[in-house]
C-alpha cells in the first residue's frame, strides 16, 4: 500500500509517499480501507521534532490519527464490526496517512450514511479536542465564551459546542471568515491589536470562559479580561496555563469512541457543521501541510488516498 512516511525530523520536504507492506489486523483490532484521513497542526509538530520529548518518533515514522474508511478484515476477537461496514476512527499508532490502517475496535465507531467521507475523515481529533476544551470551561445558558482561531479546525467546532450548551460566543478570526461564523450564530472579531477592546465592547457584561485554540498571549489576555483561570481552556499554550493555572483539556481528554459517536450524530442530524477547507491526494501531502502551517484556513483539511 501507499503510505506517508518519515525518516528525520523536519519541514514538509522529508514527508514522502512511499510503498510500504499492508498491515494486519492483531486481536481486538480491525483493517481499514482509508477514503479520507484529516491532518492536524500537532502532527506537524511531531515531525518538526518540537514535540520529540513528549512523543518521540521511531524512523521511519508513519504519520496521522484521523480515518474513516470501510472495514476490510478484523482480528481475532472482533465482534462489534465486519468487513465492508462504514467507521469512523482514530490511531494512537501515527498510521492514518495511508491507503489502510489497522487500529483497535475500541477507537472506532459507525460511520452514519448521512456523513460524508471528507467530513468524517476529518472529525476524530479536532472534534474530540473541541468537544474537551467545551466541557472543561463549561459554558451555561446565558453566559459569553470567547474563542481564539474560531475558524480553524478546533475553533471551529468548538464555537458551534459553546452555542448548542446556550452561550453567547465571540469567535476571533480572520474577516474574510467572519461571513461564516455570523451563519453559525457567532459574534466575529478580527484578532490582532485592539481585540481585547473590542472583546469589552461586545461582551458589556464581562467574559465567563474562554478557549485558546491558537497561542500567543491569549490565556493571559482571558485572566486580564477577568476570566477565572479555571474556566480559561487552552489547547496549545501550555506554558502560560501552568502560569496563570488554566486548564489544558484537548484531544486526550476528549479521546473516546463515545465522544466520537455523539459527534457523528451531532453531524448527521445537522447540528454540527465540519466545514473542509480543501482535500488533497495523498501525493500531495507536503502541500497540504504548507497551507495547514499557514493557519489561516476555514476548518479542516483532509488527505483522499
């Protein structure tokens, strides 16, 4: 099979598309055909090697957490799924980017008929991450929740979470996403000098939570905005929530076949809306990651082997 691979530490250039032997499926897991795997910033850390003492690599290293796909064999002990069912999934294995993977029962779920492949190859990690960073703050009925990098593939969920529990939710982002984040119910503001004014002025009221999806000062931004540090959530700025004491709840505490199936129902009833900025072949995973680094994308970006 085809499959993205490794071998040093680095920018896109020592991705490569290499063919490699198929998996098998061991006990209590099941082979996946893969119709579309989502990307994800932490994955490019990894490979930068900026991340190399909490997730070390092993060369040559496979790549991606994200699938969904159609079964095609199961291991021993598999009963909850056969071969030709349509999942939903995620692999602690760095093996998703590829024609197939192989990955426990327990981290898949049924793809329902209604979600797209796109949509549900891009769902796992930045819903699991999104629906964790939600519940930590725990937005009510009534309050205000600001979310950084609202647009992108965490943020972007991740306001849609906040108004489903009845918050009012500012969402920071680029202009040229604020048409978006208007028809999902959400109060836009440009991010930049000036954002914590303009945060004041649309939250009279105060600030009740706030989710960082980004970095860059934002935690420190929320505990001068009067957020109490334990409903200030940050997926990235590990570094300031030690400081100020928030919270850092993301896609390991999020990480369950549960939360995933929820997710999926959410989407398939239509109250969810995973927006795909753009799909590539699996050949074209440099380039994917290119415009992913750059961060200015609306939602996901997924790769189509």
């Amino acid at each position: 099979m085809r499959a993205v691979r490794f071998e040093r530490y680095g920018g896109v250039d020592v991705l490569d598309v290499l063919d490699v032997p198929a998996p098998e499926p061991g006990a209590g897991e099941v082979l996946v055909e893969v119709k579309a795997a989502g990307i994800n910033p932490g994955e490019a850390s990894i490979r930068e090697g900026r991340m190399r003492e909490r997730f070390p690599a092993t060369f040559p290293s496979g790549e991606g957490s994200d699938f969904a796909g159609v079964v095609r064999e199961v291991g021993a002990d598999v009963r909850a799924f056969g071969a030709g069912e349509e999942v939903i999934g995620f692999t602690n294995g760095r093996a998703s980017h590829a024609e197939q993977v192989v990955t426990e029962q327990a981290l898949v779920v049924r793809k329902p008929p209604a979600v797209p492949w796109q949509v549900a190859g891009a769902l796992p990690i930045a819903g699991m991450t999104a629906y964790a960073a939600v519940r930590a703050v725990a937005p009510a009925a009534g309050e205000t929740v600001v979310v950084s990098a609202a647009a992108g593939g965490v943020g972007s969920l991740a306001v849609q979470l906040a108004r489903h529990a009845g918050a009012t939710v500012i969402g920071l982002a680029s202009v040229e996403h604020h048409p978006w984040l208007q028809s999902h119910g959400i109060v836009p503001l440009e991010y930049g000098d000036g954002v914590a004014g303009g945060i004041r002025t649309s939250a009279p009221d105060g600030v009740d939570a706030f989710i960082d999806a980004f970095g860059g000062g934002y935690v420190e931004m929320a505990v001068e905005l009067g957020v109490a540090p334990e409903r200030i959530n940050t997926i990235i700025d590990f570094e300031a929530a030690q400081k100020y004491g928030a919270k850092t709840d993301g896609s390991a505490a999020g990480s369950s076949a549960d939360v995933l199936a929820e997710l999926a129902r959410l989407v398939a009833a239509g109250e969810l809306d995973v927006p795909i900025a753009r799909a590539y072949p699996l050949e074209d995973v440099r380039i994917a990651y290119t415009e992913l680094e750059h961060r200015h994308t609306l939602g996901k970006i997924v790769l189509v082997p």
